[in-house]
C-alpha cells in the first residue's frame, strides 16, 4: 500500500498557497524562481552526501549516469550560479 507521508501533503499544501498569494499580484510569479537562489546557495556549499548526490544529478542529469564520462549541462551551471550570486541571506 502506497501512502504519502503527511509532511509532504503539509509541504505542498503550503507552496500551493504561497504560489497562488504570487500569483493574485504578479501573474508572473514562481515561487520556484524565488527559491532557487537559495537552492543553489544550499547545494554549492553543502558537504552532506545528499547534497553532493543532488548536484550532481542536476548538473550531469540523471542520477544513474557516470559523471566522470558525462558532459556537464552549461546551462544548468550557469543558472545554478547566477542564483547563487543573486542570493541574500
């Protein structure tokens, strides 16, 4: 039997709800390119083996792949820097 943890209905719930706060002012809002920024902060100073496995996976994609044989995707990177140069704590 599948069940969701109540933590995560607790977590979306309350995203949805930011979300749709952004989004009544500012039709343009994401509250994922508000979070971001300190995502990358978060994953580029982290030393927790569950940050380093989510960098990974989000520069050389999929989790399953050798990163010694893959190609870093430049975009990523890039973007993953600007956020974290645009981060204010």
């Amino acid at each position: 039997v599948f069940a969701i943890p109540d933590y995560f209905v607790y977590m979306s719930r309350a995203f949805s709800t930011l979300e749709g706060i952004g989004l009544s002012s500012n039709e343009d809002y994401s509250i994922v390119s508000e979070a971001f920024p300190y995502l990358s902060k978060r994953l580029l100073t982290d030393d927790s083996p569950r940050a380093k496995a989510a960098l990974r996976s989000m520069v050389y994609g999929a989790e399953d792949k050798d990163a010694s044989n893959a190609t870093p995707n430049l975009s990523k990177v890039l973007s993953m820097g600007d956020g974290f140069t645009s981060y204010s704590s």
